[in-house]
C-alpha cells in the first residue's frame, strides 16, 4: 500500500476501477489504514507466538528445549510466510496488490475502527509532544527536479522523444534568448544604401520569409520587411527605395538574457513570430524566432539553410568537421556531444576562450574531452575545425 505509484492509482481511479477507489480513499487516511494493518498483524503474530509455544510445550513438555524450539519454529514461520515473502511481493507489485488488498482492508478498518480510533489517540498525542505533523509532509508536491527524475527513469513507459520533449520544457525557465538566436553574423539582412540594383536581387535569392532592414550599419535597423510581398510589388513596378522602405514594418525588439518561456508567452501575446535580440545599449545581437524555440523543446524540424550544421562532414575516423560559427547548444542537440554551454555560444567562442590567443590553422586543443583541431581560420575567426571523438578520462 504504500510502495504503490499514487498517480498510477489515480488514473486507474478516475477509469473507474473499484479496487483503485478503494486503495485511494484508504491512502487518504494513512494513520487508520497503519493502525488497522498493524492491528492484524500484531494479533496474528502475537496469536501464533502463544500458539506454537502451547503446542511446544504439549509436545515436548514444558522445558527451556520446548521453548526453545517454538520460539526458533515460530520466528521463522513469521518471516518466511508473514514478512519477507509478502512485503518483496508487494512492493514489487504494488499496482497489482494494493487495489485487491482494499476489498480487505476497507471493510476490515470499519469492523475494527474503534480499536484503531482508540490507538491513534495516543499516537497523536506523542507526535504533538515531538511537534511533529506528518500531514504536512505528506502534502507537499512534487518539485520540477523530481519530475524531471521521474521523466529521467521512466524507461519503457514512456518513447524516448517524448521523454526529450518533456525534459527540454522544464530547461524552457534557464535557457535564453542567447542560447537560441541566430548571431549577428549570421542574420541575412538588406542595406538600403546598398546598390538599389542588389536589393531585388537579393529578395528574389533570400531562403527567409522576413528579412531586416537596415541603413548604413547593421545596428540602425529600420524595418522588417516582408519577402513574398515585396517581389510582388517589384514585379508591379520598378523598384524604388522610398516606396521599399514604406511598406517596411517596426522591428520587434527582445532584451538579451530572456528566458525562452517568457519570450515565447510574449511571442503568443504579440502575435509575433520573429525578433531582434538586443543588449542593454542597444547593439545588435541577433535574431531568434518562433521555429527557434520550438526547435529547443522538440529538435529540428526544419530543413537546414546552407551552411548550417548539416553541411559538416562525418569521417570514418569517427570525427567530425563542422563550421566555427555553429552555436555550441546545437553541436550537443545534434551530434550528442557535450560541450559546456554556460560560457561562449558558439564553437569559435569556445576555442578563443580556450587558446586565448588568435587562432591559427593546423592547432589542436582539448575542449571538455573533445579533441578539436583547426581547419580554416577567415577574419581572425574559426571557419571550419575537426572535432574527434571524446577521450576516456585520464
């Protein structure tokens, strides 16, 4: 009865099963449903002590052998078919046991409820000297890092993606808006003092359905601008940047350090499906999205823009070669790694801190036991680095 899973016994309750009920309603009561187990077992044990030492003494006399042996007899019996063997049973079968020993126990906590009534008199007595009141106790609920253990050793019962998404909500309140933007480098934006030729052609190339604009510097973003209906109205008329930067719409801006839970509450509030991450002066940091939230609870769904981390190459060696500006969340979501994401977000970041020099090709530095060599560097960042398998410590 009490090894039995309380939310198991729940939902076989709610299904209507008579036996939950009962097993239900008699946890309900933990002190009478003790004092009349106890109850039992006590006179039963009590009852066969006096038994076997009266048979005892009517077989063998009344001797320190007689009583010898029937204490010996009896003590035995007791743990072997009154102890050990049904509390191994029930507490490795507590779903299958608890609702059928109901039908014995309700009835038998009725029939006896005044000895047990009379018992729990002054067992509370003594609990209130010791100040103690197991009803509290047995009222608190079960915190997130016990469900998250829970979710952790449900095994069979639960398919392993399941499983995953469940894990990944409960990170929702400590990953960032940092963890999962696209960085600044990475956005693909339109600069309207660009060549007026170039802005066409690069609305008609774009993979994304909005795009920033800005004037001059990445920093002055002056508009989303929607694609699809931008290229109609290129294809109305000749383009003209004063009649472009009319139809932009206002940036949706995101302060840095925003939970993914709360963006995404504000996200559903706003009716908004992109913004711009910006720091405490107001510099650009990147760009997260709906898809990118989601992709953090259930795993990409997408298919992958070029350059992303599906262009990087497995090796027979086991090793891997991947770009340096790969975020390090998406290196340890993908290819199940386990790079530390507490410090830089991206592979290049990670290995400037390590060097903490500049870095050049044909270098190799051991990161949280991985083995990462680089490959290319471009504007004194990392462009592509191999990564070998993980080494045993020590």
């Amino acid at each position: 009865m009490m090894a039995v899973n309380r939310y198991r016994l729940r939902t076989l309750a709610k299904a209507g099963h008579r036996g939950a009920k009962l097993a239900e309603w008699l946890l309900g009561q933990t002190d009478k449903l003790l004092g009349v187990v106890l109850l039992g077992n006590n006179l039963v044990n009590a009852a066969a002590a006096a038994l076997v030492t009266l048979i005892s003494f009517r077989l063998f006399g009344e001797s320190e052998l007689a009583l010898t042996l029937g204490t010996v007899a009896v003590t035995f019996l007791i743990l072997v078919f009154s102890e050990v063997t049904p509390k191994v049973l029930g507490a490795a079968y507590p779903e299958r046991i608890a609702p059928a020993a109901s039908f014995i126990l309700a009835p038998m906590l009725k029939l006896f409820y005044p000895a047990v009534w009379f018992v729990n008199l002054f067992v509370q007595g003594l609990l209130r000297l010791m100040r103690l009141r197991p009803e509290d106790a047995a009222a608190n609920s079960m915190g997130v890092e016990e469900l998250r253990t829970l979710l952790a050793e449900s095994g069979t019962f639960l398919p392993a993606q399941h499983r995953s998404i469940l894990m990944n909500l409960f990170d929702l309140e400590h990953v960032t808006v940092d963890d999962a933007m696209r960085p600044r480098g990475q956005i693909e934006a339109i600069d309207l003092v660009a060549d007026p030729d170039d802005i066409p052609r690069q609305l008609a190339t774009s993979h994304h359905a909005r795009l920033p604009v800005y004037e001059g510097e990445p920093n002055n973003v002056v508009g989303m601008v929607h694609v699809r209906r931008a290229l109609a109205r290129l294809k109305e008329s000749e383009f003209d940047v004063n009649e472009f930067r009319a139809c932009l719409r206002e940036p949706y801006y995101i302060p840095s350090g925003t939970t993914l839970y709360t963006q995404l509450a504000q996200f559903q509030a706003n009716r908004q499906s992109l913004g711009l991450v910006v720091d405490e002066y107001g510099e650009l940091l990147g760009l997260v999205t709906v898809e990118d939230i989601l992709e953090e609870i259930v795993g990409e769904f997408t298919a992958e823009l070029p350059g992303g981390l599906e262009s990087g190459i497995r090796e027979a060696d086991g090793s891997c070669l991947v770009e340096g500006a790969v975020p390090v969340r998406e290196l340890n979501r993908k290819l199940g790694m386990d790079f530390p994401v507490d410090g830089p977000r991206t592979l290049n970041g990670l290995l400037l801190e390590e060097l903490e020099a500049m870095p050049e090709p044909g270098v190799s530095v051991l990161v949280a036991g991985y083995p990462v060599e680089i490959v290319q560097v471009q504007d004194r960042m990392v462009k592509t680095a191999r990564i070998g398998p993980r080494r045993a410590p020590g």
